[in-house]
C-alpha cells in the first residue's frame, strides 16, 4: 500500500488547444478509498489513466509512497487498474486472464500463480469459472474476474475506470457493495472514477469533483453535500439537483430580504446570512428539493404555483414556478394539484448563497476564513 500524490498535474492535447486536466493537485492517504466524480469530458479519466502511466503529463508529478514515477513505464508502476469494458482476452480462461498479471510481472513459478488465483478466486466467489472463457461469462461474472486480476497482483494501489457503468441497476448495487467490502478488507489504496454521483457519494471515504479538467472540491461526501464550495457542486451533487434563484439584495430599517422573479420574497433572520450578502447587490440562492417545505401561509412562506407533480414511490417531487424550474421532494401523501397556488418554507440553516458573478459560495468561504490557521 502506498500514499498517492498528484502535484500540479496537466494533461493537453492538440499543442495545449484542448487541456483535459488543469493544475490538479491531490493526494489520496495510504488505504484510503477515493471517489472521482464529475460530467463527460471533465478530465477524470485522463487523471486515472495518468496515475496508471497509461498516459504522459504535460506537466506535474505524480508520487506513489515516496517513489517519483511520472515518466516510469506503467508495467513497471506497482498499481492494477479496472477497466469499464472489463479488457480479458477473449481467447483465454478465467485463470489464464487472472494470471496474466502474475506471469508478466513476477517471478512466481507457474504453480504458485496457479494457487493465489485459485485463492483470489475463491474469494471473489468465481472459482467454479476459471476453466471458462469470457464470451460464456454474464457481465457481473466478468466483472468479478476483471476485479479479481487486479486483486490477484497485491499491488500498491487500485484504480477503477468506471468499473460498473456496463451492468444493470441490480448488479451495479450488488458490485458496488463487493468492492467496498474487498477494499475493507485488502486496506489497499484505491482511486475510483465514476460519473455516477450517488456511487461516487456511497462509496468513498472523500469523494474529488472536477469539472472543466479542474478540481472543485475534495471532502467526506456528507461535508461536500452540506457545504458545496461553489455553485456547481451544489447542482452537480445532490439529486434531485439543487434548486438555484438569482435574487436581489434589499436592506432597510435593519432588516435584509432576498426577491427574486415570479413573486419570491424572503427575509433573511439569520444573521450569519445576513453577513453574507451584505453590500452584495444580487446573489444566488441554492436549496435542495428535500429542504423545501409545503407550509400554511406566514410571514416567511414563499406563494408559488404547482406546475407538475411527479410521484415516485415514497416521495412526490412538485415542480414548482419559482426561478429555474423549482423542486420540492415531499412525502407521497402530500398531492397539490397542478396549478394550485401554495406556500414553501425554508429553514435558514438550509440556505446556500453563492456569488452571482462566478458562482463561489459565500458561506463556504466566509466559514474558511473564520477557521484559524494552525
């Protein structure tokens, strides 16, 4: 098991015309299991391929343990890595594919690569495959040996390209909870990319979201979910994605308001809020669908027209004309109809507020700079 340090890491393509990865500095603690998320193209890929010596940084270092292995070959880098479209030979067995690693590089008598594959086999509950090939496999069984290559090499660190986005939803639970109780249980370090959100929040013990080829934030899921660094971290996480107003900054008499289009009004009593917006003449109000409230009509109850209703088993999500197409997630017995008037309710504490111009949030940074520096 090693620590992962990436310092400063690019990626361009085309002459530096397309930068895939932009200033990426990260590291990922020896045993610990890092999530990688973010939209198509935003460079998280190109970063795994990057640890993996797959592909060359145009600039930056990249450390496994305390050994420099940017320009090391990738057979020579101590890492195993898991591909989406699982890459087994299609002409070998289970235990040839698994042993492959094994045989390329070590120095294993071929008995003894024989007996860790059948182990790793073993627990990876495939040992009854290993004399079928690829073709007479399920996509899950396939995964599984795919996993149990990387796992048969007992390398320094895991990568995971997407590992599970080939399978249905069923499987991709059941694999999801296997390689969270393998990595428990190996202690191996691990970096894991997805575009899947939810797996990429259930999954690791930080989760890394880049967008853009730039990193937006690194924290423990539920800190990232609670407190986004900027605005497109609060809709990126989160589903249904986080409800967003630009709203007008109106102080008097002491008091502060928030207004917006189509009606929307709110007082702001809190005074860390208020701190935040104050000289600011508009910011951009965030809230999650699940923090929205139907409520009687009050002094801080926002009215509003329901637009659509969508049940989904337990919970109903109301599309609501506020702003940019408003959700509120409530219990299944709640049931408006469409184009009845209603009142919403927020509680302070589960206010973002984010900076008009370039989308940074007011709150993550003004609770940064009241943290001491040790």
């Amino acid at each position: 098991m090693a620590t992962v340090t990436l310092d400063h890491l690019r990626k361009e393509y085309d002459n530096g015309q397309i930068v895939a990865v932009d200033d990426v500095s990260l590291t990922v603690e020896d045993g610990e299991f890092v999530t990688v998320v973010g939209p198509s193209g935003c460079g998280k890929s190109t970063t795994l391929r990057m640890i993996a010596g797959l592909e060359r940084p145009t600039d930056g270092r990249i450390y496994v343990g305390n050994d420099d292995v940017t320009g090391v070959h990738a057979r020579k880098r101590d890492v195993a890595m898991v591909f989406q479209n699982y890459a087994l030979y299609p002409h070998k067995t289970v235990e040839q594919n698994m042993a492959f690693g094994l045989r390329m590089s070590t120095d294993l008598s071929k008995d003894e690569r024989r007996e860790t594959v059948r182990e790793t086999a073993e627990m990876m509950g495939i040992e009854d495959l290993l004399d079928q090939k690829p073709d007479e496999l399920s996509g899950g069984q396939k995964q599984r040996v795919a996993l149990g290559r990387a796992i048969v090499r007992d390398p320094d660190v895991f990568l995971f390209d997407e590992p599970l986005s080939n399978l249905d939803a069923k499987l991709r639970t059941t694999m999801r909870t296997e390689i969270q109780r393998l990595q428990n249980e190996l202690g191996t370090t691990s970096v894991y990319v997805t575009h899947d959100q939810e797996e990429a929040m259930t999954m690791g013990d930080r989760i890394v979201i880049l967008n853009g080829g730039e990193l937006q934030q690194s924290g423990v899921p539920k800190e990232v979910y609670n407190d986004p660094a900027n605005e497109f971290v609060g809709g990126f996480i989160g589903s249904p994605s986080m409800n967003f107003l630009t709203v007008t900054v109106e102080e008097s008499g002491g008091t502060t308001r928030l207004v917006g289009e189509d009606g929307f009004e709110y007082g702001l009593t809190d005074e860390r809020l208020r701190n935040a917006v104050r000289g600011r003449e508009q910011v951009r109000l965030g809230i999650r669908p699940e923090d929205v409230r139907v409520a009687e009509p009050g002094l801080d109850a926002v009215e509003t027209t329901v637009e659509v209703i969508e049940p989904v088993g337990s919970d109903n999500y109301l599309h609501l004309a506020l702003g940019e197409d408003s959700i509120a997630r409530v219990a299944s017995d709640v049931e408006p109809d469409t184009g009845e008037t209603i009142h919403v309710s927020f509680d302070p504490s589960d206010l973002h507020l984010f900076d008009a111009s370039d989308g940074e949030s007011l709150l993550y940074e003004a609770e940064r700079s009241a943290t001491p520096t040790v």
